[in-house]
C-alpha cells in the first residue's frame, strides 16, 4: 500500500486526506538523502508525524519536490499536501502524518 498523507488534530481527529497518484510518495520522496533533514526520514513502512513547528524545514524541503515534478498528477498531489502543510504551520495542535504500509 502506498503512502498518504493525513492532517490531524493531536488527538487523532482527521482534518484532510491526500492518497497519491500512482504511488507518487513512494516515487517522490526523498528517502535517506541528507540534503533533505526532515524528509529523509519518512518512513515509508510506518507512519512519520510532523509538528507546526517543523513546517518551516519541511515546507522549503517540499518546494525542492515540487519543484522537480514534471508530472501534472504528481504536482497537483504535492501542492495539496503543500497547503495541508501551510495549515499546519499556522494552526495549533495540528500535525501532518504520512501513514507507510
């Protein structure tokens, strides 16, 4: 099963949902790579949590994914995460939740 991404409240309530394309997170995300230090750790086999805080290094680190993207449908799957991202940076007790297999 493919990653997803969840925004929820801290306690577990779900505010969004975001199922890629194609399996895009598997594809896309930048596992191990040092030169992204928030995203290189997403688990791909479990789940990963984000906090408001960390947005400001995860939001510039999923630009430079976006960025490199040439396919619309993985685009427009990163864009949604991009402003699940956004609300969770600017909101409290909101955390984004990549959900592995």
């Amino acid at each position: 099963m493919p990653l997803k991404v969840v925004l929820q409240t801290i306690d577990g309530k779900r505010l969004a949902e975001a199922v890629p394309p194609k399996a895009a997170l598997n594809r896309l995300i930048p596992f191990g790579d040092v030169s992204f230090p928030l995203l290189r750790f997403v688990d791909p086999y479990g789940d990963t949590i984000f906090n408001g805080a960390q947005m400001r290094g995860f939001l510039p680190e999923w630009s430079r994914l976006i960025q490199g993207v040439t396919d619309k449908q993985d685009s427009e799957f990163l864009l949604s995460v991009r402003s699940m991202a956004e609300k969770c940076e600017k909101e409290p007790h909101i955390l984004l939740r990549f959900i592995g297999d």
